[in-house]
C-alpha cells in the first residue's frame, strides 16, 4: 500500500538540498503520482518539493521519529521522462536533484482567465425596455456571437467600456445573459501566416541532408551532424524533417543559441505549422512561460522552439532534437547548476529514443572529431542556396595602418568599402564583440588603470552616460576627469567598444541611420526584435552589433561586413581561443551577400600570420579542424580528454588557497593514478565580486571518475566561508 513518499525540497541551504520521506495523506493516497508538485512542512515553514519515489511504509521498520505529513498538492505535475532526466543529471553533474526539477517547473502563477457573456438558455429579450437601446444592441450581438467578453462588445459595438458593463449588469438581474470565466493564452508572439516555404525548390545536397536525418530516424537514430555553410539552406532542410517526423505522431524540440534568433525562426515556424508551434525563453514574462509550458505539457504544441533552457521543455511523445548552431558557447549554463544544453540533449534522445540533429556552419572540434569517428553521421550542404557565391574575405594588417598614419578604428579600405556600399544604396555590419565606449581608463603621466574596487578587472567606459563599468559585477562610476593617484587631468580613454564604433561610424557617414545592438542597448522586452525588423526594412544603412548579430540572421541587402578586430578573442588565454575566433570569423561573414549581390568582408587584425584568421578567411574547415586537433592531442585537450573544473571563492585569499590546497592533496591522493591535476592556483580572472578565486583543473579520459569527484563535492568538509563549485566539461576556464 502506498502511503509515503520521497519528496526532493526546495530549499536554499545546500545542506539541506536533499530528498525526505513524507507521509501521504488518505484522501490523496490515489491520485498522487512521481513528478507531482507538493506543499510540505520543512523545518519551520512550508515549502514546496516534487514527489520523487512512491514507498509503502508498512513494510519498514518503523521510525524513531514520526514522519510529517503533505500539505497539499498542486496542479503541476512533471512528466515522469522529465523527472528521470533530472535524476540522471543530479548523478552526472554532482549537483542536488532539486536544482535541475526547479528549472523544469513552470513559473507558479497559474492560468489567467477572461470574463465571458452568453444567453441564458430561455433568455427573453421582451424584458428589455424599449428605451434600453444598449441592452438591446449587446443582447442582439451576444446571440449572434454566442459569447462575448466586455472589451470585445465595447470594440465592435462602439459602445464606451462603462455603458457596456451597465447593460451587462441589468441584463444579468433579468437572467437574460449569465457570465462566466474562459482560460485566456498569453501569447508571447503575434501570429501573422504568410505564403508557405513548401514550394521552395531543394537542392540536391538540401534532398540528400533530409534523407540522412528522415533515415537516420526511422531506423538507427544515430546523431546527424548537419554541417551546412551560411546561407546554404540549413532551416528548409529542418523544416522538412520536422514535418516527417509530425506525421509518425511524434514532437520536436529545436533549440537556437540566441534569443535574438527566436523571433526570426518562430516567424518561419508558425508560417510552417501555425499554431502548433510554442516557445520558451528567459524573455518571456512568467505568465506567457507558464502558458507556453501547458500548452506544450498537454500535447497542443507539436514543435517547440526555444533556447537553452527549452531543452527541459515538458515534451512527451518525443521524436527528434535539434541543435541549430550547435558549437555556441551560450548552451552552456554559466552558474549554478552547470549544465551544456548539448549533453543533456544527448542524455534526453536516448531515454525517449529520439533522434538528435546538430546543426552548423562552423560545428565544435568535439562534433566534428566524432562524426570523423563515425560516431555521428555526416550531412554536408557546401554550398550557398540559388547558386549565390560565399562573400569574399580579406584580412586587414592594422600594424601596416599605424605605419602608414592611420589611427582611426577603421583601415583605410573599409572606410572606402563602407562608402561604395551605402552610396549603392546597400547596408553594412559592423562587428566587435565587445561593448561599452573604452575599454579602458588610464593616466598617461602615471600609468594608473582605473579597476573595479570589487573585482580584479579594468572597469569599461560608456559614452552615453559618462561613466565607468565593471562588466562582472555592475559595479559604476562617474567617469574622473582627475587621475585618482597623481591628481593628473592627463586621463585618457583607450581600446574601443560598440559604443565607440557606432560613434565613428555616425561621424564619417553623418547623412546614413546607424542601429547599435549590444546587451546595453536591448535591455528593454522586445527592443531587439524592433532594431533588427527596422533594420531589415532598410530603415537603417549600419548596423553595430556584438556577437547577438553574428549568427543566423538573414539580412538580404547587407552586402558589407566589417569585423572591427579579429584579435578580440585570439589573444584571450584559452585553449578554445582559435576555435573560437575561427568560428566568429566565418559566422559574421555569413551575413554579408546573402541576397543577389556577391558580399565583401574586411577582417581587421594586428596579428594576421593567425592560422585561424587565415582558415576563415580561405573557408577552408577541414584543414582547421585537422591542424586544431593535431594541436590539442599533443596537449591532450578535449576531444581527447574530459576535463572537471573545481572553483574556491571566498573573501579571504589565505582561506581560500587553504581550503583549495587541501581540497587538491586529498584528490591527488585518492585519485593520482586517474587524473592528471592542475592546481590549485589563482584563477586568471582571480578576483570577482570581492572573492578571491583559486582553480583546480582535472582531466581524466575516464568520465565516471569525473563524476565521482563532483559526488564527493558533496559530502566534503569545507569552510562554512568559502563557496566552492564545480563543472564538468567547463567552457570557461577564467
């Protein structure tokens, strides 16, 4: 008899993170389920906890303590592939299995609901005065339209708000109409369909793409990696394996590395399958998640798209994931819990038997190491669609514009590039993957940086509000025009962000609209998507934008991309670095020539001798690729070795590199057959938030053991005063 259960709470202590036995009471002893949502007592407060496991008590021994009972039970209950993916998580990421239910929950608001009027069923309009000429309108428009809301009969009646709830009111005390309440959805996106995408003419390599997924689906389900160049046609070829797998009855979840990327593709989604389509994202307000998270938990929504934290969607019936640009770093959730939207992607495909697609024109070395493996299938698109040519790229040494006098932040031929382009009526981009005005601030007579006084970082200059930033913690201040150490007026502005292009920009091309897109200027819901439909609609000549505008976007008259600084990432003290400047490189000059006329992209760079500037530049992949795998073997990198990174944080160094210290010994000693270990040593960005940081870096070619370490996380005895984290197959090692 089932008359207990185990409940995993939500709570904040990380001690107390854990699961506890809680009597059912009778009267839901049959109707409570795995993955229900409960209210129980914790301690001295109520709280709420999902139910994990079913028990039968009476054949236990019995307790030394008496076991408390639920409180309630809510109406959201998990699906129980859901609540077996968080399990699977919790063991793999060494992290308590409430934080990974808590992000599978929709937001606690519940339904929102809309008063609606319709005719009694022997409704009587003779009792409606002669002179009750509003009464009578409404009453007409209610038995036309069987019911209406008050807003809706005010609209089309013409009538004012407050005269239609009178005559609502006196038509409700002569029982002639009755009200009621209807559930409302809360659309997060306006639904406007267009002409279809179904008679758009597939290439030969787009027919052969689809075959491997629709094949690979019906039969194996082995990961397809679809390596596709931009502009080659890699959302048809989605879309018609979407529509292959709909018909066997099955769902699909698409995920997209950006939000930015979401209004684009949902417009293409719901042209495609109409109201069938849901989307979630962290933009969205609490109640359009919560909406959004039924729909797609009652079955009503057949593809989901969404990115990263749509991959714990409650989608049953299951058929296939899809990873657009799947090498992007943002499918990595950067704070507790660590998790890589990929992994999980893998882990959920194989216990609903789906089929995963990874997608990209610049895929991870992992992805491509593996389908040279043959652990994943291999789906090329090499070519642009409508036989459009890729744009043609040139580097720019900025050392030879030094020497010939030029200081500005643009070389000379981009100047001129930009000119040609807007004078010819077409648009250019203009990337740099940084924000803010300066990226630093420094005395010329003394050589003092102005830093953060919370972080070890140099704080960041914007122009628009005159003030200096630290952009990891927020910290601002008004800009000094004194030198804080020497008293010295000499302080000057150098290195250049957004802000500053967009200025320089505005200054040479004074008569040309120019758009900035960066995380300062789209902080307000929905601005993102207004700056890039007018700048679609040719109602701006320039766009300036960080890596939000590298990737995905389609922009037909763009025929100019000027990359500010390829050096932004290459000189960023990471083994990733070259891959990932290649990949921004290719990526942001995907933007340029996508409509009729041939693109032109200007990559400018103090360091041109770069191998991974110059594979971008020469689009040649496959030689990258070899070249950057040869490099990491030899140092034994990822792919061929997993790594766990262990942080130590805290407001006392000495502490800190003490608790890290003997945190390393202990791993050294039980595990140095194993594991290669670095560390502990200060972490390159060593102080944030006023914490001091320490890292140890472990790799081992063996995952359980990786796994086992971040298990033992948990049950270490640390001091209560530092904050110690951990993340398996870390993207950021700063």
């Amino acid at each position: 008899m089932i008359n207990a259960c185990l409940v995993a709470v939500d709570v904040k202590h990380p001690k107390a993170k854990k699961e506890y036995t809680y009597l059912i009471p009778k009267d839901m002893q049959s109707s409570i389920n795995l993955g229900d949502v409960v209210r129980v007592p914790f301690a001295n407060m109520k709280t709420t906890g999902v139910v994990t496991e079913l028990l039968d008590t009476s054949s236990c021994e019995p307790a030394d303590y008496k076991l408390k009972s639920i409180i309630d039970k809510e109406p959201v209950s998990l699906p129980a592939e859901l609540l077996e993916l968080a399990k699977s998580l919790s063991k793999y990421y060494g992290t308590p299995l409430i934080d990974f239910l808590r992000l599978m929950l929709p937001p606690s608001l519940g339904y929102k609901t809309e008063r609606v009027y319709f005719l009694q069923s022997n409704a009587d309009n003779s009792k409606i005065s002669k002179r009750a000429f509003n009464q009578k309108q409404i009453f007409d428009y209610i038995a036309k339209a069987e019911c209406a809301t008050e807003n809706e009969i005010s609209k089309n009646l013409k009538i004012p708000l407050s005269s239609v709830r009178s005559a609502l009111t006196a038509l409700c005390k002569k029982e002639i109409i009755k009200k009621d309440y209807k559930i409302v959805r809360r659309k997060p996106f306006s639904i406007s369909y267009s002409s279809s995408s179904q008679d758009i003419i597939l290439t030969e390599e787009q027919e052969n793409a689809i075959k491997t997924i629709v094949e690979s689906y019906y039969n194996s389900k082995k990961t397809v990696l679809l390596y596709g160049v931009t502009g080659s046609g890699k959302t048809e070829v989605y879309l018609r394996a979407i529509d292959e797998v709909i018909k066997t009855g099955k769902k699909v979840l698409m995920l997209v590395p950006e939000i930015s990327l979401t209004p684009q593709m949902l417009s293409i989604f719901q042209n495609r399958f109409k109201d069938k389509t849901a989307v979630i994202h962290s933009k969205l307000s609490a109640g359009e998640r919560f909406d959004e998270w039924q729909r797609i938990c009652s079955g009503k929504a057949l593809v989901t798209l969404g990115a990263r934290s749509a991959i714990f969607a409650p989608i049953q019936d299951l058929g296939m994931i899809i990873i657009d640009e799947e090498h992007e770093t943002s499918y990595k959730n950067g704070e507790h819990p660590y998790y890589d939207a990929r992994m999980v992607a893998q882990l959920r495909a194989k216990q609903q038997n789906a089929l995963l697609v990874l997608g990209s024109a610049t895929p991870s070395v992992e992805s491509f190491y593996r389908a040279c493996k043959g652990e994943y299938l291999l789906a090329e698109l090499t070519k642009r669609v409508s036989g459009r040519h890729l744009p043609k790229l040139e580097v720019i040494d900025m050392r030879e514009e030094l020497k010939a006098g030029n200081r500005h932040i643009f070389s000379r031929k981009l100047l001129y590039g930009m000119k040609e382009t807007l004078e010819q009526k077409k648009q250019v981009i203009l990337f740099l993957n940084r924000r803010g005005h300066s990226t630093f601030v420094i005395c010329r007579d003394c050589g003092f940086v102005l830093k953060c006084k919370y972080c070890d970082i140099s704080m960041t200059y914007h122009f628009e509000d005159k003030t200096a930033r630290c952009h990891y913690c927020g910290y601002t201040i008004k800009a000094p025009d004194i030198c804080p150490k020497c008293s010295s007026r000499n302080i000057r502005y150098f290195g250049a962000g957004t802000e500053k292009v967009e200025e320089e920009a505005r200054r040479f091309f004074p008569e040309y609209s120019t758009i900035r897109i960066d995380s300062d200027s789209t902080r307000k819901k929905g601005s993102l998507e207004k700056m890039l439909a007018s700048f679609k609609k040719g109602n701006a000549q320039i766009l300036v934008g960080t890596q939000s505008i590298a990737k995905g976007l389609d922009f037909p008259n763009v025929t100019l991309v000027g990359i500010i600084s390829a050096d932004t990432i290459l000189n960023v003290p990471d083994f990733r670095s070259g891959e990932r400047t290649f990949q921004l490189i290719t990526q942001v000059a995907g933007r340029s020539g996508r409509g009729e006329t041939r693109g032109k992209v200007y990559v400018q760079t103090y360091n041109p001798e770069s191998f991974a500037i110059q594979a971008a530049c020469n689009f040649d992949i496959e030689g990258f690729y070899k070249e950057e795998l040869k490099n990491r073997k030899e140092a034994n990198y990822p792919p061929f070795c997993r790594m766990l990174n262990i942080v130590f944080k805290g407001n006392d160094e000495n502490l800190v590199k003490k608790e890290a210290d003997k945190i390393g010994k202990m791993l050294q000693q039980q595990f140095s057959t194993k594991i290669k270990m670095y560390g502990p040593v200060p972490a390159p960005r060593s102080k944030i938030r006023e914490n001091y940081r320490y890292n140890i870096l472990i790799k081992s070619d063996q995952i359980d053991i990786l796994i086992n370490i971040c298990n033992q996380m948990n049950i270490l005895n640390i001091d209560n005063k530092i904050d110690i984290s951990w993340d398996i197959d870390p993207l950021d090692l700063l």
